[in-house]
C-alpha cells in the first residue's frame, strides 16, 4: 500500500492580530468586586490566547510534515509567509508519488488537519484542489486513523500518544501546545517534535492498516 503520513503544526497569529480579534469578553454575572471582574476578564483573555492556534480565525499554519513508508527521509515544508506555505502544500498532494499518488495518512486529519489547512486557504485565498473534498467528505485518498481506531464508534476515545503508548510504538516527546514557542526559539527541537509525530503515526499507521 502507497501512503504518506502527514501532520501539520499551528499556532497562534501575532498578538497584534489576536488583539484585534478578541472579543468584548465579560465578567461572570455573579461577579461584582472590581478586582474579581477585572480577573476574570483577564483569565478570558488568556484563554483565548492560549487556544489561538486551535481556530484557522486566530492560528496559523507553521509546518506541515509528510513521511513516506518506502523508506525516504521526513519533507518539512515551512515559509513564514503562510499563503507560499499553503500552496506549496496542495501542490505536494497534488504531485507526491507521480502517477502512483499516495494514500495520505494521519492521525485526526479529518477533524483537524483538514479543515485547517482548508479554512487557513480560504482566508489567505490560496486555491484549494476541487478534489480534496468530495461533497460532505473528504478525497478518498485520504485516511484518518482516529476514525480506523474508532471502528465507527464516534465515542471512542484515545489520542495518537495514548494508542501509541499501549501499543508500545512510541510516545510523544513534547506538547503540541508548546510548539510555536519551540519553533520561534529552538527550532531543532521543534522539527524533533514534528518528526516523532510523523515516526509514531507511521507506526501506528502500520499496525491499523497492516501495511507491513
């Protein structure tokens, strides 16, 4: 079986954007101490800081990894001009592999990845292949192993670090959380993490889809 793993790594868009987008954020209303309001609206604030990177309306697309399963190295694309980055993403799933395209695979890709790297194009106006998605779902050459681990049961619990943990394929070697700090500080570390991401996937990958 052709496949190719990917992930994508976000974060949050520049604080002077982020500032611009925040809502008029109010105090609970059995709030009525000035101190108390004060930190509450500020605890909201925080919070909508440190959850920017999960919405393409306040995140941003930093790199997005793809790892071959015949053998090739890791492809990191990265641009810190992000509508360059998306392009040249849809042009990688539009040419990976030639003739012998790929299945592409990862780990919540249809409940993330996807629709990210989706709404990020539609904001930033790259174009997006007519074909990636297929009226309510997405291209059938694209395969999410959390919904192979679910079994069709949409309660079914678990993340990529859990599943991988149990079945002994490895674990994560940091947060995602934390990646865009890494990536504008240590940016060695931060690939590190994007490319365990990539090995663990493949490995879990492997054992769902018994590709080897």
């Amino acid at each position: 079986m052709n496949t190719t793993v990917f992930d994508i790594e976000t974060g949050p868009l520049p604080d002077i954007i982020l500032d611009a987008l925040m809502p008029e954020f109010e105090a609970g209303a059995n709030l009525k101490d000035p101190d108390k309001v004060a930190a509450d609206i500020a605890k909201k604030k925080l919070k909508f800081k440190e959850d920017a990177a999960l919405s393409p309306l306040t995140g941003r697309v930093l790199a997005v990894g793809f790892l071959p399963d015949f053998g090739e190295p890791p492809l990191i694309l990265c641009d810190d001009d992000e509508a360059v980055l998306l392009a040249s993403v849809w042009n990688h799933f539009r040419t990976a592999g030639g003739s012998r395209r790929p299945s592409f695979v990862g780990f919540n890709i249809a409940g993330f990845d996807l629709p990210f790297l989706v709404k990020r194009s539609w904001i930033l106006n790259v174009p997006v292949p007519p074909n990636v998605r297929q009226g309510r779902y997405w291209a059938d050459w694209f395969i999410d192993l959390r919904e192979t681990w679910q079994l069709g049961d949409r309660q079914s619990s678990g993340s990529l670090d859990a599943i991988c943990r149990a079945m002994g394929l490895g674990e994560k070697n940091g947060s995602g959380a934390e990646f865009a700090k890494l990536w504008s500080e240590d940016r060695a570390k931060a690939l590190a993490y994007l490319v365990n991401d990539l090995e663990m996937t493949s490995k879990l990958a492997a054992r769902l889809l018994a590709l080897k």
